[in-house]
C-alpha cells in the first residue's frame, strides 16, 4: 500500500509540473485550446487514443461486455481500431484540419454556424455539447471512484472528491498544451500496462488454450462469433463506439490543433496500432474476468450472487495481477481517465465560453477574458460531472452509450456530411440533427437499450441528411478543396 501512494504521489506531481509548465506557455485562447495549432503527430495521436479509451473502456466496457458477450467482445475492439481511429483519420482528418484554417474556427458549432449560415444551429449544437457531455464524463469519474476504492480503500464518495479536485485543478492550469506532453506519458504507460494485462492474464489461465476452454465450459457460446446477448446488441455497440467519433466533438478538436498533413499520415499509423493494443487488452481480459471471479473469490464484484459490472475489473486487477504489476495496472486506466477527462473538459468548456458566452452574450469579449471564462467553466463541467457522479444513475456502460448515442445522432448527420458533400443543405443539417437525436431519446424512453438507442438515431442522423437537403435551400459555404 505504501508504495502505490508514493508511485501515485509522483504521478500526481508530474502531471501538475506538466499543468504548470502549459500555464508558461499559454498566451492565447488559441494556445489553450488548440495549443497553438502547432501539436505533431506523435502528440496528436496519443491525445486521440487516449481520448478515446478511458476507464469507461477498461472498467465499464471490459466488465459488462466481457462478462456477457465473451470473446466475440473483440469485434468491437476491431471496429473501435479500424473505424474510430484509423477510419475518422484516413477519411476526415486532413479535411477537419483545412476547414478550421479556412474557416478559422476552434470548435465544431463554430464550424456548423459557418458551413450552413446558422447562428440557431450553433446554439443548439453548443448546448447539446456541454448537456451530453457531462454524463460521460461522470461515468469516468464512476470508474475511477470504484478503481481506488478497491485499490486504496478510499469510500467511493472520498475517491470521487479527490479525483474530481485534482482534475479540475490540473485543467485549470495548462489547458491543452500540457495535456497533449502529457498524453504521451499516458499513451507510453497504457502501452506497457496493456501488454503486461494480457500476458498475465493468459500466464494466469494456463495458456490461450486453456483460456478460451475455460470459458466454452462455462458457456459455450462465450467463445463462438457472437457471444449469447446476439447479433443486434453486438452490432449496435460495434456501431455506436466505432462511428459515433467521426462526430464526437472532443475527437474531432484534435484535427484542429494538429500542425500538418504529414503530422497526419504519420499520426494515423501511431493512434491506430496504440488503439488496437488498448482495446483488444480491454475486451480480451474483459472475457477472461469469468475464469477467476466468483462471488467467494470476490465478494465485492457481487451482489446476491449477480455480478456488479462497474465493479468486475477493479476486483479483476486487484486479485488477478500480480501485486508487483499492479500499481502499473492502476496507472494505465488512470492515465487514460486523466486524457479522455481532459478532452472532455476542454470541449465542453468551449461550448459555454467561445461559442454561447462570446457568441451571443459579449460578442467583444478580449481574448484574455474569454481564456479565463474557460479556465472558471473547466472546473464547473467537473463539478457538474462529480455531483452526477455521485448519484450513479446506471452502469458505466448506459451512461457512456447514452452520452455517446445522444451527441453522435445530434452531430454525425450535419457534421460529416458538411465535411464530405458540397449538397448539404441547412435544411438537410437541421433535420439530421433533430431527427437523430429526437429519435435517439424517444426510443431510450421507451424503454430500449442505449446502445441501440444511440445507433438507431446515430443512423437516422447520417440517413437524413443527404434526403432533407435534396427539398433544402443551399445556404453557407462549402468546404474549399475537401467537399466532393
């Protein structure tokens, strides 16, 4: 125990040492959200995937999905990889990147408000931004609470305080220059920490062999294609995590900041090979969790012989690792917490201080201002993230795919095909957008789940577009050198 509240005290201190070195530099609101549009490409890919996988990913997905859907959990892996990072990169990176130099624009209601000639679109899109958001990021602030709760023996609402303190505190200072140096600490650590998880975990079952029969004893079906909840809900989570980033706001701002076209293509091969490692580590020791936890074996991981998804991994680490492996354990998943909260913060930030505030509010507000009004609303998105936290309204998993499922049929639709097609129409924009996410809700209050919620609206979203602006009046500007 001693040791692993020395290692995390050092880790704290060369996060904050980096938060004070970002505060150096910034000088600009630029500078702190975009980090001076000068970031290469090694930065900007660990920022990406580290954004991308949190302890959403290694405690609430790995748990729940894992335990249910078995190895067939990999597809998803697969689709986050090939899709959600080297998909958005391959397809839109270059184009985000010369729209916000053509438009000069830092954020995407920004960009929306520009292409369609609508200042309604960008109010709408920046409310839907910060109110989507904190759900997802108070399912991290859950998974991190249940991390150091079993790790620490902290309360879960001690746990929550401190990590939601600390978070606002480092944001606070550097903004997004200290957390792409950073990220590439986290993506180094979550490099390591995934490989030495998988190997433990085979060494821990007697070897892929006995791994993979281990589990077809329990339930056969844990080791076919499509695990026992079926193809639908595997394919609506495959849909929902790997499509939803070519409209996530907190992805997309890292094309923005990004320097060049070649830092690109160079970052698409460096985000793509961390984000398989990542994932496949995640969902593979996710399906193995079933050989080594029982209610006897981890009391905590269960409730009346039902097993707590949220609270599955934590327990997995703490008794399957190694004890001398696993403070490394705790470092991966808060390293890859502390950039996707980061990512969070900021865009939500913004959404408030340059797009609603500077917008329509105090349309003169001096840059120095506005940098200040972001740092006062990084710590407030935190609050409001922690208060939710603290309620937990469901698993990690429904709160992250509701957020995820709500902000990808609200952006994907104007958004992407903005991006692509000279034909889309403000018509077209408000359609997709409404109707994505109108859809998305209604059918969550209906009772079904949010991932299939989220990839029936995201898919309405994407569907919509291009029909509503065959009837819409073309308005705004297109996108030079990257519309079709």
């Amino acid at each position: 125990m001693t040791v692993k509240i020395l290692v995390i005290a050092v880790y704290a201190l060369a996060i904050l040492s980096f938060g004070l070195l970002g505060l150096r530099k910034v000088k600009s609101f630029t500078d702190y959200f975009l980090g001076g549009r000068s970031v290469g490409a090694w930065m900007t890919a660990f920022t990406y995937a580290a954004a991308y996988f949190s302890a959403v990913l290694f405690i609430g997905f790995a748990g729940k999905i894992g335990w249910g859907f078995g190895l067939s959990g990999l597809w998803i892996a697969a689709g986050n990889t090939l899709i959600g990072v080297l998909g958005v990169w391959w397809l839109l990176g270059d184009r985000i990147r010369r729209m916000s130099l053509d438009y000069q624009v830092t954020t995407m209601p920004e960009f929306l408000e520009k292409r369609y000639g609508s200042r309604t679109l960008k109010l709408v899109s920046s409310l839907a931004i910060f109110i989507f958001l904190v759900p997802y990021s108070a399912a991290v602030f859950i998974g991190l609470a249940y991390l150091f709760n079993v790790n620490f023996h902290l309360t879960y609402v001690l746990a929550l305080g401190i990590m939601g303190l600390f978070t606002a505190f480092y944001l606070v200072l550097g903004g997004y220059k200290s957390m792409t140096m950073i990220d590439v600490v986290f993506g180094m650590i979550m490099c390591v920490g995934s490989t030495i998880l998988i190997i433990s975990t085979i060494d821990k079952a007697g070897g892929m062999g006995r791994l993979t029969s281990g589990l077809a004893q329990i339930e056969p079906r844990l080791t076919a294609a499509v695990g026992p909840p079926g193809f639908w809900p595997l394919f609506s989570l495959i849909f929902l995590t790997s499509v939803a980033p070519f409209g996530m706001p907190q992805l997309v701002q890292k094309f923005y900041a990004i320097k060049d076209k070649r830092a690109i293509r160079r970052g698409m091969i460096f985000s793509t090979s961390f984000a398989a490692l990542i994932s496949f580590g995640a969902y593979f020791t996710g399906a193995a969790a079933r050989l080594f936890l029982t209610p006897e074996t981890a009391p905590k991981a269960f409730s009346q012989g039902k097993p707590v998804f949220d609270a599955l991994m934590p327990e997995f680490l703490a008794n399957v690792i190694p004890g001398s492996l696993s403070i490394l354990m705790l470092l991966l998943i808060l390293s890859a917490s502390m950039s996707t909260l980061a990512a969070l913060v900021l865009i939500s930030s913004a959404s408030v201080a340059k797009d609603l505030y500077a917008g329509f509010i105090k349309t003169d507000v001096s840059d120095r201002d506005l940098t200040r009004l972001m740092r006062m609303l990084s710590a407030v998105f935190v609050l409001l993230s922690v208060i939710l936290a603290f309620f937990k309204p469901a698993t990690i998993v429904s709160i992250m795919s509701m957020s995820w499922g709500a902000v990808g049929s609200f952006f994907l639709g104007p958004f992407v095909w903005g991006l692509l097609s000279r034909r889309a129409t403000k018509t077209g924009a408000f359609a997709s957008s409404l109707l994505g996410l109108g859809t998305c809700l209604f059918l969550s209050l209906m009772g079904m789940q949010a991932p299939q919620a989220g990839t029936i609206g995201m898919m309405v979203s994407l569907a919509v577009s291009p029909l509503a602006s065959l009837f819409g009046i073309s308005s705004g500007t297109s996108v030079r050198n990257g519309a079709n």
